[in-house]
C-alpha cells in the first residue's frame, strides 16, 4: 500500500483524518486532502473551514459544525453543532450535551466504521486542541492519520509578498501573541531575525509595543496581513513604533472587525519597498472585484475560475432558464432521424443543445454510438467540451469566430458526389437568429431546424443581491448577449453608474446602452474568454494609473457614488 493510500476503517471506531485546511484560499489544499475529503463519510470544522474543504466532499457527506454559524439553526449562544447535508436539507445533530466538545464529536461521529474528517485551519500540528483530539482517540482506540496543510504563519506571507528567509538567511522566529510569555517576548525582542506573529487586529499594535520593550528598534518595518490567501486580503506596512497610527489613519481601527486573526512579519523583508515588487497576489488586475456573471450556472463556470485567477470574486445570477419545448414531437422525430440515416450532419451551438439531444437520446436508451456515421459540428469550446463528455468528437469546430457566422465559414457545401446524404439537424432555441439556416441553405443543404429548448426569463435574484446591483455593491458586470443585458434589467434592475460594464460585441453594447448603461470595456472578439481578458486588461491599467498618480488603489464599488466614469476604448 502506498504511504497515502486510505487505511481501511475499522467496524466499530471508524477512521479519523485530521487535515490542513491551509490559511483560506481552496487552492492550497494538498492532492491528500483532496482524496481524503472524497472519500470521508462525515466533515467536522467550524464553518468558515467548512467553506474551503466542502467542494471536495462527495454528494450527502455529514457536516458537523463545531461554532456558532450566524446561518445556524441553533438557538443563539447555545453553540449546540449542527449537522447539515450538502444537498441542503439539513436537521439538529443528536448528541448529548457531554460529547459537545470536538473530541467527543469526533469520536462520535467515526462510531460504525465511518470515514470522518475533522479540518482545522492551516495546519494540524500548528493547531491549539488538535493534539489534545489525537490523544483522545489514542485513548479511545479509534485510529487516526494527520494530513499537514499550508500553516497561516508560512501562507499569508507568501501571498502577501512578504519572503520570510533570503540570501542573507537570517533566523525566522513564529509567535503566537496569545499565549506568548514575557521569556518568550524578551528572546525574539533580542533578536535580529524575522519574527512572524500571529494575532489579531485590535493587538497588533500591543504586539509591535512587546517587541520595542523587548528590545527591537522602532523603526523596524512591519507588516500586518488580514484575511490572507484570500480576495479580502489586506495588507498595510509600517513599522512597529507607527502601526497604531497607520490603523488608526486607516480607518481600520477601532472596528467591530478588530478581533479578526492576522498575521504581523517584523523585520526587514517586510519593508515597503521590497513588497511593492514583491505583492504579486493583491496586485492581481481584478484583485477583490466583486463581478456579476449573468449566466447560467453550467455556463458560467469556466468564465468564473478564469475571472477568480485575475483575483475577482464571481457571482452568479441567472438570467435565464431552459425548459423543455412545448411540442416535442418535432424533437423526437428528428432523434429517431438520427438512428434511421436521415441526416448525414447535425450542428450543436450551444451547450443546452447538447444536453436536450443527450437527454432524449437517455430517455429512448440510446448513447453516443447513434452519431455513428454521422458528421457533428460544433461552436464555441464549450460545447466542443460537451459534446466529448457526451463521448461524441466534434468533426468541425470554426477555426475562426466562434458564432454561426464563423460555422459558415468552415462548412463545406453539399456535394452530390461526397455527400449521400443533403440534410442537416439543427437543435436550438426557440429564440436562435435564422443566420445559420440560411447560409446552410445558400449552401445547398437542406434543414430541419428543430426547437430542443425554450429559454425562459429566469426568477429574480434574491433581494441582498438586486439592492447591490442597483445600489454599487459590484464592481463590474459581464454580458455576453442582448438577452443578458435585458434580463437582467428585467429581473433585477439596472447595474449603478459606478460598475463597469463589459460588453462581449458591438450587438450587446448597443443594448446596454438602449438600457441607458454606459458601457466601459468591449471583447477583441465575441468570446467569453476574451471578455473576461479584457475586463482584466482594464483593471489592470486603471490599477497602473492609480499608481502612477500617487493614489490609494481602490476599486470601482468604492468610488464616490455618482462619481463621472470615464469611457473605455478597450
């Protein structure tokens, strides 16, 4: 068996893994901690670890909270655990008040064989009680593995462009300010070696005064890190005699926010002047843009991992919902075409095409054999990627524009001599433009354009989301059609005068501006890739001139409300 191979669980004990979380971006967790939250039964964390690790849990896993969430069904300050299940239902865990602690719900929670996962931030052997939960298994005889995480104290220093250790490899001393003892304060104080503290923001400024009544020069630079490895990072430099009034100049302090946990680095790696070449992850072009995507959800996952890799934070908002045709007989004799030779092509243009003709072909017991034979086409990746899920390999994908138009352009014209057969089965909307009949038509081929789908206004957002749409709360918007621009006016209001507006082609600014929204960034190319590239290109040089001018980096939602934009020719 190999060293991350998963033991098996006992009968009785069960099996416990604690993991890592690592410092809060879901990106840091290892391929162990991956695997090993695949296959757990139960996950026991409180609830902002909960937020990192439950992705990679399988569908109904168990989830013990162990505080007090403010989305609790818990009577407040009971701090009673929650068990809920990823699909949503969720009901009031059964334990007795004696095993409310973490090392009782552990082993509770591992009794007839069960996989748990008990995940704790950063890194286990860096945590407070994790020890004290090993040892009670130990005791109890239920077995257990560690799988280590990324520690907050080695993490955020990275993403805060903070290097801990050099060239000139000085000592690189960590400190808990918490339970730090006056020994403790007096040896790092006597030191010249970087000192990385961990805290929270309202003791910061008493940490920095232990080190200079320990022994450390005033003028030492510092760095203070907020909500690290995530997109709320922050991270302000001073230095330990000037921190209480960079805060305090700030704004950040006093603030209801002052017990949140930081990370302070004392010494000089974390100047200033080395952090503004080094702070490669706040310095992302979107970096904590709040940016509404208006698609559905199938759609709009690959766009939102692209604009999370410029450092924004996608939303999703539906702006339209696919429902079945309301006569589908036309549908179901075109399938049945597809088995008997009617067709020698069948062209896909969207993803929801594929998943109607998929979903047909399921409920008549058919699979990805029936293309046998026949030419398939597709536009745009998305559905290329769809179709090969299917288990069906495009044979012509546009070289060019990824439209109908550019489809027209590749396909061959009928050919009596090549081609035995001269139709062609359309699957579309029931809203899809006549372009691609046409043109196949021009080019001598007949078709049987088919409705696979209607597209639907979809219900409005939640009230928290429409009043941040018209009220500023985002940052910028993406359309990637007319039909997204008017839905979502429809459904949830016109985006404020401070949210760029991002358009993916001449046709959809046309009708945001009808909209009466004035649009800032237009795509190279009608591709969702390439609008999110040049969403970030323009917040990449807004950041850049910011800079330049001497002023504070903000973005766009923090803008004077009403403030005068200026217009993009991206």
């Amino acid at each position: 068996m190999s060293p991350t191979a998963l033991p098996a669980a006992g009968p009785e004990h069960g099996h416990v893994t604690f993991l890592g979380a690592g410092p809060g971006d879901p990106g840091l967790l290892t391929l162990r901690a991956v695997e090993a939250l695949s296959s757990a039964d139960v996950l026991i964390a409180e609830h902002e670890v909960l937020d990192v690790i439950r992705t990679h849990a399988r569908q109904g896993v168990s989830v013990v909270q162990t505080d007090a969430d403010p989305s609790s069904v818990s009577p407040p300050g009971t701090g009673t655990p929650q068990l809920t299940v990823v699909d949503g239902t969720s009901t009031t865990a059964a334990f007795p008040g004696a095993a409310r602690d973490a090392a009782h719900l552990v082993m509770e929670a591992a009794r007839g064989g069960r996989r748990v996962v008990r995940a704790v931030s950063g890194d286990p052997g860096l945590d407070t009680y994790a020890a004290e939960e090993m040892l009670a298994c130990a005791a109890a005889g239920v077995p257990f593995e560690v799988v280590p995480g990324v520690a907050a104290a080695v993490g955020v220093p990275a993403y805060a462009g903070v290097p801990l250790r050099d060239a000139e490899g000085a000592d690189v001393r960590f400190v808990d300010a918490r339970t730090a003892s006056d020994r403790c304060w007096t040896e790092v104080g006597a030191s010249d070696g970087t000192v990385v503290v961990s805290t929270t923001l309202d003791a910061v400024a008493a940490a920095a005064g232990e080190l200079v009544s320990a022994g450390r020069k005033p003028d030492t630079p510092l760095s203070v890190t907020i909500a690290g490895t995530t997109t709320r990072q922050r991270t302000w430099t001073a230095t330990l005699g000037t921190i209480a009034q960079t805060l305090k100049q700030a704004k950040v302090l006093p603030s209801p926010d002052g017990g949140r946990p930081v990370i302070a680095v004392v010494g000089e790696r974390s100047a200033a002047a080395r952090r503004d070449q080094l702070s490669w992850f706040e310095s992302k072009p979107l970096f904590g843009w709040k940016v509404l995507v208006p698609r559905t959800k199938e759609q709009a996952a690959s766009l939102s991992d692209q604009l999370r890799s410029y450092g924004a934070v996608p939303h999703e908002v539906p702006t339209i919902a696919v429902e079945p045709p309301r006569t589908p007989q036309q549908m179901e004799r075109a399938v049945k075409g597809l088995v008997t030779g009617r067709y020698e092509w069948i062209a896909f243009t969207s993803v929801n095409a594929v998943k109607a003709v998929r979903e047909k072909f399921e409920e008549y017991g058919l699979d990805a054999r029936a293309f046998a034979g026949i030419k398939v086409a597709a536009v745009g990746e998305q559905t290329a990627r769809a179709l090969v899920a299917f288990g069906v390999k495009p044979d012509l994908v546009p070289s060019g524009e990824q439209s109908a138009a550019g489809l027209l352009e590749d396909w061959p014209p009928y050919d009596p001599v090549f081609d035995p057969i001269d139709r062609v089965f359309l699957p579309r909307a029931d809203i899809a433009t006549e372009t691609l009949v046409a043109g196949l038509i021009e080019l001598g081929w007949e078709v049987d354009d088919v409705t696979a789908y209607r597209t639907v206004r979809a219900s409005p957002p939640p009230a928290e989301t429409r009043e941040a749409i018209k009220g500023g709360g985002f940052d910028a918007v993406l359309f990637t059609s007319s039909s997204t621009v008017r839905n979502l006016v429809g459904i949830a209001g016109k985006p404020h005068n401070v949210t760029v507006i991002a358009c993916i082609g001449p046709a959809t600014a046309k009708t945001a501006e009808e909209h009466g929204l004035r649009v800032d960034v237009m795509a190279p190319e009608p591709s969702v890739h390439k609008l999110a590239e040049a969403l970030a290109d323009f917040g990449m040089k807004r950041r850049a001139a910011a800079v330049e001018n001497g002023d504070p980096v903000t973005r766009p939602s923090e803008r004077r409300p009403g403030a005068r934009r200026r217009r993009s020719t991206t």
